[in-house]
C-alpha cells in the first residue's frame, strides 16, 4: 500500500473519532473562556495538544490562578501513560522507519488514534498514523475554537448542560470499568474522598488544584500498583 492511499486510508478510518472530537472539544472551549483565556489561546492549545483530560486540568490550573510549575507538573503526571503508549505504538512501525517518523507520529497519541493503530498488521505504515492525526487534529481545535467563541452567544441553560455532559463524559470513562473491577472502583472512590476531605480542611483548603491533583494522584497511583500489581500471564 503506498503512501498516499495508507494517508486516506487512516483519515477514514479516524473520521468516527474526529466527530467525537469536535463534540467534546466544543465543551473544553467553553470552559477555557469561562476560566479567562481568550478563544486563540484556547485554540492554539488544542492544535499543539490532544488531551482532554489534560487540557481540562491545565484549564482549571489556570482558571484558579496556580504557578506555572504546578500546572506543568500537572500536566506531566496526568499524560504520564502516553509516554508508554508512544513506545509501543513506534514500536509496530518497521525497524527500517526514520526517528523522525516516530517523533511525529508521538506528538498526537490519543487513546482512540492508540486503539486503531493497534488494530493494524505489523508494521505499521507511519502514513496511515499521519492520516488519522490530520483528521483528528483540525476537529480538536475547530470545536475548540467554536466552543470558545460561540459560548457566549448559546442561552445558560445549554450552557449549563454541555458543563454536565462534559462530567458526564467522564463518567462515562469510568464507571463501566468501575463494574466490573472493584480495585478501580476503591480507587475512584479514595480520589474523591481525599479531594473533597483536602478542599474541606481549612488548612488544606487553600491548595492549587494543580497541586491537589499530583498530591492524591501520585500517592494513590503508587500504593494501588503495589497493593495490585498487574500478573503477567505466561503461554
């Protein structure tokens, strides 16, 4: 398969995600003019970053007012696991592909660009990636764009609903895993109990939500993996 057709081949494919995209990033656009930035700054965010768990928590880092290095170490921990998913993804590219290639193709790893790409047969054509990212990306940053700047103009109420479908996305991520895996579900539930005990301490209240987030998310991560360390199943 040649380039071009392994380049439209994986702009097709991505097309799914991309609609999805352009729905959620709306909702990350008006949250980003809700905390103060501008709708270039929210736009520019969403072309050279794909992550919304991680934009949304830079969002708050920055509506609340928190230094730049707890925003950044923020950052650094909640998209911890795409440092993971990169190598293993250019890992499935052929032995003979250029470092730049992987380098490229690393800037935009999202977990549903991840999953496709997994599907592919060895090796992966680094072209086919190439086509989901410029499908996916425009989408990212337009819904972003139009949700920063078409914001102010929808009535409250449909602003307040698009802030619960936002939550309810997130929901959505967890509880059907939470079902069936109970250490995931101990897991939300400690996260939620800390957050809202930290918010709730006069001492503590007055912590960044940046910080707050390294604070319980660090500590949990490290007890649960070593409490329930993932068995390697042998053949």
């Amino acid at each position: 398969m040649g380039r071009r057709r392994s380049f439209f081949q994986g702009a097709r494919d991505a097309l799914p995600v991309s609609l999805g995209y352009l729905s959620v990033s709306f909702t990350l656009g008006l949250a980003a003019r809700q905390a103060g930035m501008s709708a270039l700054q929210a736009t520019v965010m969403s072309l050279i970053t794909n992550t919304s768990a991680g934009q949304f928590a830079g969002i708050a880092s920055f509506g609340a007012g928190s230094p730049l290095i707890f925003t950044a170490l923020t950052q650094a921990f909640v998209n911890l696991r795409y440092i993971l998913m990169s190598l293993s993804l250019t890992q499935r590219f052929a032995q003979s592909g250029h470092l730049a290639q992987k380098l490229l193709a690393a800037f935009d790893v999202t977990d549903e660009l991840f999953a496709l790409a997994m599907k592919r047969d060895r090796p992966l054509d680094p072209f086919y990636y190439y086509g989901m990212m410029a499908a996916t990306i425009p989408c990212w940053a337009l819904g972003t764009l139009l949700g920063a700047t078409l914001g102010n103009l929808l009535p409250q109420p449909v602003i307040y609903a698009v802030n619960v479908a936002l939550y309810a996305m997130f929901i959505a991520v967890v509880v059907p895993p939470a079902r069936t895996d109970t250490k995931i579900l101990k897991l939300v539930a400690l996260s939620m109990g800390l957050s809202g005990l930290i918010r709730a301490l006069p001492v503590l209240g007055g912590i960044a939500p940046g910080f707050r987030v390294i604070l319980i998310a660090l500590p949990l991560s490290f007890f649960f993996a070593r409490r329930y360390p993932i068995r390697e199943v042998k053949p």
